[in-house]
C-alpha cells in the first residue's frame, strides 16, 4: 500500500522516495526506476512504524502519503492492542 502511493501521486510532487533516490543517485542507482528498491525501501517504512521504533529517515510528503501513513500507524496500533490484549 506504502509503494502504491508512488503510483497515486504525480512526480512533480514531493514524493517519500525523492530522498532515498537522492543518496542513491550518487552511486548511479536510480531508485524509483527498480520495482526491488521500492519494495524494499516500503518494507522497510511500514516495519519501523509498525513496531513503534519510528527512525524518521523515510516519511510522507505529500497529503495521500500522510492518509495512508495514519492507516498503517492506526492499523499496527489496533493489531498491537489486540496481541497485549490476548
């Protein structure tokens, strides 16, 4: 859901793979271009807002990054409920 959000927005706007393409470039990798990267890089996103470590490196830019940014935190701290709960 995360990479989908690429898909969403038109390029011209600030996009949260702009950075990671950014680092990338200066090694000739064009990020957004490789279906793995972004994969990986969402991956990675959704997992450290999923267990509450929250690193701040990767993070929505734009108004449908930040909608579904609340979904996932929302989603994970209702499923986080639930385990404790149980």
């Amino acid at each position: 859901l995360w990479a989908m959000t690429l898909q969403l927005v038109e390029p011209q706007f600030p996009r949260w793979i702009n950075d990671i393409e950014a680092a990338d470039l200066e090694f000739g990798i064009e990020s957004s271009q490789d279906p793995m990267r972004i994969y990986v890089a969402a991956f990675y996103f959704c997992s450290y807002t999923m267990t509450s470590v929250g690193y701040g490196d990767i993070g929505p830019k734009n108004v449908l990054e930040r909608l579904v940014s609340i979904g996932i935190i929302l989603s994970a701290g209702l499923c986080w409920a639930y385990i404790l709960g149980e």
